[in-house]
C-alpha cells in the first residue's frame, strides 16, 4: 500500500528503549503497534517500496545505521531522515520534522506534502507537523519545555511558523544555506527577532553522517520538483 502522507500521535511517554503504543492515522486509518523511535523508523522504512536506487540505497543505510551514544540527538535526527525519504518516496520534498512534548512523548511527526496528493504550497514539513498538533491539542497554550526536530534547517515561512508556535527549541539536522533562514536570523524584522528570544534554534547534536543523510535524501528529487515550480511561475 502506498501511504502518502501520515501523522501520528504517540499515547505514552518516549522511551529510546522501552516500549510504548502509538496510534497511527494514515488517511483516516488508525494501526497501534509497539515499540520504540526504532521500531517506528524500521516499520516506516518497510513501508517505502521503491524502484529508485538511491531510495532503495538510503533505505537499506536507515536501516543499518546504529545510534553514536556521544551524539544525544541521533535517534531524533534518525527518524526525521526517515520521514525525509518517505517523503521523497511520496513524490514530495524530502524534509521530516516530528515534535516532542513536556515529557518527551511525541505529539506530531509530519513530513512535506507540498506536491502530493495534491499541490498546496504552504505543506512544508515543519507546517504539516504544527498544524496537526495544533488541530489537536487546541487547549495547550504553553509549549515551554516542548521540543521540535526537522532534518533541514527551517525556511523563512517555516521559521515565521515556529517562532508564531513558541516551541521551546528547535533543532534542525543539516544547515540549508540556499533555502535556510535559522543562520539568518538576524535579518528578521525587529517584532519576529524579539518574539524569537525566549526560543532556541540551535543545529541538532548528531552525527555528521546523520547530517550529511538529511542533505542527499533531500536532493533526490529536488531538482525534478523545483522545476515543477518554477513552470508554475512560467505559466502564471
Ligand atoms: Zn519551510
């Protein structure tokens, strides 16, 4: 089966270790399985069923890549690259972002949905993961101590969208220096720059393979969708 696009909401605190049930909801079907952020990656790389080589390439080193216990955030960063190339195995631009609560739990994990099913130029990852948290969880009005992971370094509008949202910290897997604008920062308008204050965006502390992986997952189909745009402007 061919899954698009997902959300999912985890029901119990994460644990790199331990297991926990999580619900997942896949164009209104909802599956519960157990396990922990490595079990959800492996079960999302079977998932991917490509004829692309560098697909099929990054899927197999996802699912051979073990943790370095001195980079803390490797299993975050593993699992973003995980949603990165389900994304690109969607037709869509390879970026995965997911979202941890207070207790560390994962409350939104989202991927690009700007091409596929259908166009809509505002589904960046990092959008696709807030909105749906937001959607859910209307009564949460204060997000201190919430944490927020996406395997590219957030856009401009992505980066006005996490600064509105007030997660605490942000960390991104590889820096964009043609598309980034966390290294920007400076650069925002004085009202964005002062509500961005009591927020840390900071590169993820991870492996530099991790970072490296967040950057050639992204570049498969990059070229072929940024010609998509690019007609559209053409045409417009
Ligand atoms: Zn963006």
């Amino acid at each position: 089966m061919c899954i698009e696009f997902f959300i999912c909401v985890f029901q119990r605190p994460f644990r790199t270790n331990g297991p926990f049930i999580t619900e997942f909801k896949e164009k209104g079907i909802i599956m519960r399985f157990k396990g922990d952020i490595r079990d959800m990656g492996a079960r999302l790389l079977g998932e991917i069923d490509s004829e692309n080589e560098n697909i099929i390439n990054w899927k197999d080193w996802l699912q051979k890549y073990r943790f370095f216990p001195e980079y803390p955030d490797d299993p975050y960063a593993w699992i973003t690259d995980v949603l990165a190339l389900k994304s690109v195995n969607s037709g869509n631009y390879g970026v995965g972002s997911v979202m941890f609560g207070f207790g560390n739990e994962i409350v939104a994990v989202g991927h690009n949905l700007v091409f596929s099913p259908s166009f809509r130029s505002d589904l960046h990852s990092e959008m696709v993961a807030i909105n749906y948290f937001e959607e859910e969880n209307p009564q949460i009005t204060n997000l201190k101590g919430y944490t927020f992971y996406t395997s590219l370094e957030p856009c401009p509008m992505c980066l006005i969208r996490l600064i509105s949202s007030d997660i605490n910290k942000i960390h991104y897997v590889a820096s964009d220096p043609i598309g980034g604008m966390v290294n920007g920062m400076s650069f925002l308008p004085p009202l964005w720059k002062e509500l961005s204050e009591p927020q840390l965006f900071k590169a993820a502390q991870c492996s530099i393979e991790l970072s490296k992986a967040a950057i050639e997952i992204m570049l498969i189909n990059a070229e072929e969708l940024l010609e998509i745009l690019r007609k559209r402007r053409c045409n417009a």
